[in-house]
C-alpha cells in the first residue's frame, strides 16, 4: 500500500541518518583520542625545547659574571672595577657573561636574549655591550648595542675576537684572553670618551694583517647573497630592535662574502661566531 510504503520509506530513513550520527560520532572520538595522543606524545619534546630556551643567567649586578669559572680571581676584581668606573665616567655599560654551555641555544641568540633581559645601555643612548663566552661550544659574542656601534665596529669586534681572545683560549689560557680582550675594549670606550680608568693597563688593539684577496670562484653570485641577506636582516630588525642582527650585520657579512668568506678563531662582533680548538695553532 502506498502508505505503507511511505511509513517504509521513512523508516529506512531514519535508521540511515541514525546509522550516519553514529559513523561521525564514533569518528569524533577516535579523532579526539588521536589529538590527545599526539598532543600526550609532543608535550614531553616541546617540554625539553622550552626548558633549553628558558636556562637564563639572572643580572647579579656585576660588570664580570663568571658562570663558567674560567677568570681568575684578580682578575675578575679588576676588570668589575674598571668596567663599573667605565660606567660612570661614560654611562656605557660593558659587561662580562661566561657560561659552561648554553645547553643547545645558538650562542648568538643566547648572547641576544640576556643583553635585552638584563637591559644594558642608557635608555635613549642604546650604549651596552656584552661579551658572551661559552666554554662548551667554543664561541665568543660581542654584542653592542647601536649607539656604540661607531666606538665598537663589527670589523673591530670580530678581529679582536680573533686575534686576543682566541688567540689565549686555543692555549687554554681562558683568564688572560679575556683579561686583553676586556682591557682593549674598556680603553676603547674610554678612550672615545676623553677619560681615563684608575689603573688600567695602556693597551690599545689595533687590528692587524693582510685583507683577504678576493675569491677567485663564486664572485657572480656574491652580490645575489649579499641582497638576500640584507632583505632578510631588514625582516629581522623588529625583533632584534636595537640590538644586533640589523643592516650593519648584512653589510659586514656582505663584505665577508666578497673577501672570500674566510675566518678563524674563536668569535667576534655582533653575530659574528668563530670556533676554536684548544692546543691547534
């Protein structure tokens, strides 16, 4: 019968759209139980990514933090005293950061990180430096803040890197390379400053040897780097703001490129890494 038929029809439709509710529920759960287990799995991961980005050396006041015991004890009393009369005498703030090992983190975002938390420089002035030295990756970061970039170039920074403190450090004598490398950049900060530090030994670094002759491979694509460096710098400015990572770095890797590309050492200048290895010439 017609009716019957319909009565027919519709009861099938109901057992289809109720067969349909429980396929998509029953989907539902097992989606559900998949993001939990997946979210279960990745807490542990993201848990160890945070924790390596969280080890933080807290500011202690000091103008030489030796976390890494590497600097001798005169030492240390010396160069804490020279570089807070730095302070007042030229309101640049220069400081020492040793560490066993950053645990994992680029040693220049490490170096980044605690010159933005412990806020060196003068507001307005932007005229902080801190030098970072991490025994286990073997690097060494100078970071300067804008202002005291002119006082404190790149290329001044990397070949002091180089030449001083890399130069003790592959001997192993950890304490004497930063002691020179601390002396030479606090009597240059003074020196631009017309003062003089109580005490303070009368060195001064001047760079030295030979430009590096232009690549003879590669040269037509060095000013195809170069412009992809800069954009990428120029993208990176906001989150570095005033301290490292901007045009002027670009700029020094650019005429990096087109020297050749060549390094050596230990570390320098802002972003500027070189290794070492300890007994090796």
């Amino acid at each position: 019968m017609p009716g019957s038929a319909a009565c027919g029809g519709m009861r099938n439709g109901e057992w289809r759209r109720s067969k349909m509710r429980k396929f998509r529920f029953g989907n539902y759960r097992i989606l559900r139980s998949n993001v939990a287990l997946i979210a279960a799995l990745a807490t542990p991961a993201a848990a160890a990514r945070s924790a390596l980005a969280e080890i933080t050396v807290r500011d202690p006041g000091t103008f030489v933090v030796d976390q890494a015991g590497i600097v001798d004890d005169r030492v240390e009393r010396d160069l804490d005293g020279w570089l807070r009369e730095l302070e007042q005498k030229t309101t640049a703030q220069v400081k020492l950061l040793t560490v066993p090992t950053t645990e994992g983190e680029p040693v220049f975002n490490f170096a980044q990180r605690h010159a933005e938390l412990w806020e060196l420089g003068k507001k307005g002035k932007d005229n902080g430096v801190l030098v970072v030295v991490a025994v286990k990756e073997r690097e060494v970061r100078i970071h300067t803040g804008y202002g005291i970039e002119p006082i404190l170039p790149d290329s001044w920074c990397g070949s002091l890197s180089r030449n001083v403190f890399a130069e003790q450090f592959k001997k192993g004598n950890f304490s004497e390379g930063i002691y020179q490398g601390m002396v030479a950049i606090a009597n240059k900060v003074a020196d631009s400053s017309n003062v003089k530090l109580t005490g303070l030994p009368d060195y001064r670094y001047a760079p030295r040897g030979n430009p590096v002759p232009p690549a003879a491979c590669g040269a037509g694509i060095v000013p195809i780097i170069v412009f992809i460096i800069i954009l990428s710098s120029l993208r990176r400015r906001r989150y570095y703001r005033r301290w490292g990572g901007g045009l002027g770095e670009a700029l020094f890797w650019g005429s990096v490129l087109s020297r050749g590309g060549r390094g050596g050492g230990w570390g320098g200048g802002r972003g500027l890494g070189v290794r070492f290895r300890r007994g090796v010439a």
